[in-house]
C-alpha cells in the first residue's frame, strides 16, 4: 500500500509539474509588459499545455536535440544572472551558507518564518523526477551533471535572488523575472519557457515509467503503450494518460489561476513523494540491505523529520485548493488498489481451478468428447497446467479440435524478437493427447497487427521443428531413462519467468534426460524433458513423418481462435465492500482495459469466445 500511494503522488506530481512550471514561468511576461493581467497568463498557459502534451507522442529521441542545448543555456543564464545581482547588489547573502543564519530567522519571524519553509521547499524540487532520465543516461552521467553544473547554477541564481530582494524588497513575487537586466530580459524569458516546457516533459515521462511498471506489476490497469524509441527501451508514450494528464491540468490552472496557491499544491505532491521514498527506503535497509539499526533509525530521525516539518508547514494552505490534488492523489490510488486486489483474486482462482494431469488421464486421449479435425488457439495467462477455461470449453462444446495448442503472449525487454524465436513450444500431456503449449515472445518493437494467416504459418512451422528437435533429441538419448507424462514435474527449464509474467530467455530450452520404463508408452514430450526407448531408427522416422502429417492435416482442416474471458464475481455470503469493489469497480476496470489477448485481424469466423465466471 505504500509503493500505491507512492505512485499515487507520483502520478498528481505529473499533474501539478505542467502546471506550476509553465504558469509560473509565463507569468514573466506581467513583469515585461504592464498590460498583462492574471487572466492572459492562465490563457497563454492553457495553450502552452496543449502544445507540450500534443508533441508528447513524437517522444524525446525526436526533439532531443534541443533539449540538452536549451537547459545548458537556461542553467548558465541563471548562473550568470546570480553573479550580476551578487556583485551589484549585495554580496553579504554569502553568509547564509551559515547554518546560524536559520536559527536567528526563526528567532526573528516564528510563525511566519514555519509558513515561509513551504517555499523553501519549491527550491529543491525537480529531483524526485530525475530517476525518469535513467532510460536515458547512466546513472553516473546524472550525478556528475547534477553535481558539477545543476547544483551551483542553482545556488548561485537563489543568492543573485536573495541580493536583488534586499535592495529590492516589493518585488518579491516576480523575484526572479524583476532581477534580470533589462538588456537580456526577453531572450531570458523565451529560455525560461523553453525550460519550463522541458521539465514538464520529463515529469510527465516520468509518469509513464510509473504506470507501465505499475502495470508489469498488476497494479494498474493495462493500457497501450507505445515505445518511441528502438535504442532506448525507457522511452514510451501512453495515449490515454497523456490526454487525461492534459485534461486534468488544464481544469486545475483553470479553477487555480494563483500561482501562490498552485505551489502549495505543488509543495504536498512533493513532499508525499519524498516521505513514501523515505519510508521505502527504510525498508529496503532493514529488510534487503540489512543495515545497522542505529543508523536506520539515524536515517529516518533525520530524513523523516525534516520532511514532515516541511510537510506541516504547506499542509495549512489544503483549503486554498490544494485539496484538488490530494483527492486526485486517492482517486489514482483506489484505481490501483483494486486493480491488484482483483486481479491478484482473479489469477489465484485460474491457478487452483486449473485442471490437474490426473484428470486429464481419467478423461484419456478424446478428452471425454469428440476430436473433430482442425488446430484449436486457446489464449491464456498462464505458463504452466492446464487452464481452467479448457474445462469450461469441453463441457460447453458438442466436439473439441484434434490439435490443442495453448498460446501465452509475453513481452520481452528487446526491441524485437525473430522470428525463429517467437515460439517455444512444450508438450502438455501425453503424445496422443495432441496438446500443446506456445509461449508467443514479442519484443516491445515488435508489430502484434499481422495477419493472422502469417501467424498461423509462422506458429505450424515452429511446432514442427520442435517436433523434428525432440525427435533427434529422442535418437541421441541413451536407453534406461526415465519417462515422464506432465509438465508439472519439469525441474530443467531454461525458460525465466518473473512473476509479472515476463519471459527473459531467448534460446531454445534444452532437452532434459530422463529414464524410460521397462514397457514405454508414448507420452509427453517437452521441450525439457523427453523421454527415449524407440525400437529403431526406422520407427522413430515413421512416427515423426506420421506426427508431421498430422499436423498438416489438421492446419488443413483450419485454425480457429479459442478465446476464453474469464471474469470474477464475489460469492453471495461475501462483505459488502468486497462485493461493491468486485463486482462494480474492479468489473469496470476491467470491462474498459486493454484486452491481454493477440492483436491479430482475425476473421469472425475464426473466432470462438467462451466467458467463464469465477467466484470468489
């Protein structure tokens, strides 16, 4: 629950970033032009917004170019600035460097120098985000430029600031557009805009990273995500989002038009980010690193304190508007509580309702029902058994296909698998069973809208070079190996799994050896495990040539596409609450994602869909 309201904040952050950023930075142009009111900034504003989230999709590969020369541009002009103001002005604001210097503030203003720290805080932020500029450089390379030119251009444009506002002290709303020469105001401006502009994409790259992990992980629903770029993998696009995130700011600049009020809400999406990554950090050393407790308990006195106190001082200013956020903040966090919480649901169910290998035995080679020629594409999550869904099909169908072939899309973090890796087959059940499962790999690049007869035909030609593999590998095994019938019993896998379903090997698994009986019979053949013991040669070749003909036969009969959609629905004698989350929210949820199944263009008539209704 902390990692979801983490990405909560993270995700209103994207919100507010946009906002804060773009308004106040086009807010200069009140001090260049008299003639500007509020009322044009928040205009202007609107407009840039729409233009930064419409070139979003072009990603930063596109535009990237400009990026590095603008921000080195904006961060020297802001060193530069600071120099002019210090030697001008005032040069004694190095003594705040002074640690003495905040004990005396206090002393001097109390109450008034605790609301001041909610500014203080604006200050600091942008460094939350910068874990989204890791898709694109090492993370070296981001402290050497954070600590060699970021840092010191910062420090010394809030000094050239600081030494402005005490000569002059009625311009400390526009503090920063009021202190720049008048020579260089307007070439400043345009670079404060560009950069505002810039920030504000990263920010909202960075909420994209959030999602599409959060999606990996089954706590946010799927959406289509689009990678913009075929180097760097961290690059995506997400359509919906970047239209929600657009829609929702530009009502919050509307309603909010105060830039004082903005920045405070932009101070709690903040500091909530900051606090969940401290408290999460404080798990990970004591529960991975396993840090020394006393400096675990050093480290939160110290990071936690802080915060919280810089959290206390904005948390007043919650009914100027900052409520906006906070509130879209819990909307984005019960969407992902109750994606995982029925998802999570829905996959355990699948996994002890799936239909064990003894049955499967007990109902023999037929399945219990007729085998009318023709391969069946049954689409499933799972990786392994056989799926529940299966069942509902042979007692819901009058006759079941003579070929079985259990399909399982995974992704794959290559831009693009090849074709003669797409595939990896295993055998389900035993040899006459005529069943199988194929893992689909496609790699983030990869195009899922092929047509669906070149899947087919790329799909039969793989299956039957691991057929033609597992018989050689038949013919080399030694005789005295032990047979084995089911794929539950597999301890040789060379294919990885993670438990978001990701499948990270690319080569073909190897054959694992096992013991034949005194009388074989013909059974399971996986890609790990396969058993020996032919009579000759001879023998083999004719049952392979026989299999393969099969196979032909049965593609020629045709292909039809099992789809099975598997919903869950709370059990009558459940809570309220479950039943209202499951059956409402969690049903709406998934009623309006993306579907996990292929995207081919499959004819309807090639389509068979079955629902299947799990109670839980």
């Amino acid at each position: 629950m902390l990692v979801l309201a983490g990405t909560s904040m993270v995700i209103a952050d994207g919100i507010v970033t946009p906002a804060m950023s773009v308004v106040s930075a086009v807010g200069g142009l009140k001090v260049g032009v008299a003639a500007i009111e509020q009322d044009q900034v928040v205009m202007i504003s609107v407009a840039f917004l729409v233009i930064l989230f419409s070139v979003q999709k072009f990603g930063t590969s596109k535009v990237g170019l400009a990026v590095g020369p603008a921000l080195f541009i904006w961060f020297c002009s802001l060193a530069g600035i600071g120099i002019y103001n210090l030697v001008k002005y005032d040069t004694s604001v190095l003594r705040a460097f002074n640690p003495v210097r905040i004990y005396l503030y206090f002393k001097r203003n109390s109450v008034k120098a605790w609301y001041a720290l909610g500014g203080c805080l604006l200050c600091a932020t942008g460094s939350e985000a910068m874990f989204a500029d890791l898709c694109y450089f090492s993370v070296r390379s981001v402290q050497f430029t954070f600590v060699f030119l970021v840092l010191p251009c910062l420090l010394l444009g809030y000094l050239g600031q600081a030494a402005y506002l005490i000569g002059n002290p009625n311009d400390a709303e526009q503090a920063f557009f009021s202190s720049i020469p008048s020579g260089v105001f307007w070439p400043i401006l345009l670079v404060a805009n560009i950069a505002a502009l810039i920030a504000s994409r990263a920010m909202t790259t960075a909420t994209f990273s959030c999602i599409k992990q959060s999606t990996a992980l089954g706590c946010f629903p799927r959406l289509k995500i689009i990678h913009t770029s075929r180097k760097f993998m961290g690059q995506i696009y997400i359509p919906v989002i970047n239209w929600f995130l657009l829609v929702v700011c530009l009502i919050f600049v509307c309603c909010i038009s105060s830039i004082n009020e903005i920045g405070n809400a932009y101070g709690i999406a903040e500091l909530g980010v900051m606090m969940m990554t401290t408290i999460l950090v404080t798990i990970v050393m004591l529960l991975i690193w396993q840090t020394n407790i006393i400096i675990v308990l050093s480290f939160v006195i110290f990071f936690l304190g802080l915060e919280f106190t810089f959290f206390s001082s904005v948390l007043w200013s919650v009914t100027d508007g900052s409520w906006i956020i906070l509130v879209f903040a819990v909307i984005m966090f019960l969407i992902m509580y109750i994606w995982n919480y029925g998802s999570k649901l829905k996959y355990e169910t699948e996994v002890k309702q799936k239909l064990s290998m003894d049955l499967m035995r007990e109902l023999g080679c037929n399945l219990g029902t007729i085998r009318a020629p023709g391969i069946g594409l049954l689409y499933n999550e799972l990786v392994k058994g056989v799926p529940a869904i299966f069942g509902h099909f042979l007692t819901t169908l009058p006759a079941i296909h003579s070929m079985i072939i259990f399909v399982s899309i995974k992704y794959v973090p290559v831009p693009m698998v090849p074709q003669s890796e797409r595939f990896l087959f295993r055998r389900v059940c035993p040899k006459s069973y005529q069943i199988f499962r194929c893992i689909a790999r496609y790699g983030y690049k990869d195009t899922r809208k092929e047509n669906h007869q070149t899947f087919e035909q790329l799909l039969i030609e793989s299956l039957e070079k691991f057929i033609r593999r597992e018989a050689q590998e038949r013919q080399l095994e030694s005789d005295g190996d032990e047979d084995t019938d089911s794929e539950e019993d597999t301890s040789f896998s060379r294919v990885l799994i993670t438990p978001n379903g990701s499948v990270y090997s690319l080569g073909v698994p190897l054959l694992a050896e096992f013991r034949g009986s005194s009388n074989p019979i013909p059974e399971a053949s996986t890609s790990e495990e396969v058993k020996a013991d032919f009579p000759s040669i001879s023998d083999a070749e004719h049952s392979l040539d026989r299999e393969l003909s099969f196979i032909r036969k049965a593609k020629e009969s045709g292909i039809v596409y099992l789809l099975g959609h598997g919903d869950i629905r709370a059990r009558k004698d459940s809570w309220f609450i479950k039943k209202l989350v499951i059956n409402y929210f969690y049903a709406f949820l998934r009623k309006n994602c993306r579907r996990g199944i292929a995207n081919l263009s499959v004819p309807h008539s090639h389509l068979m869909q079955v629902g299947m209704t799990y109670m839980v």
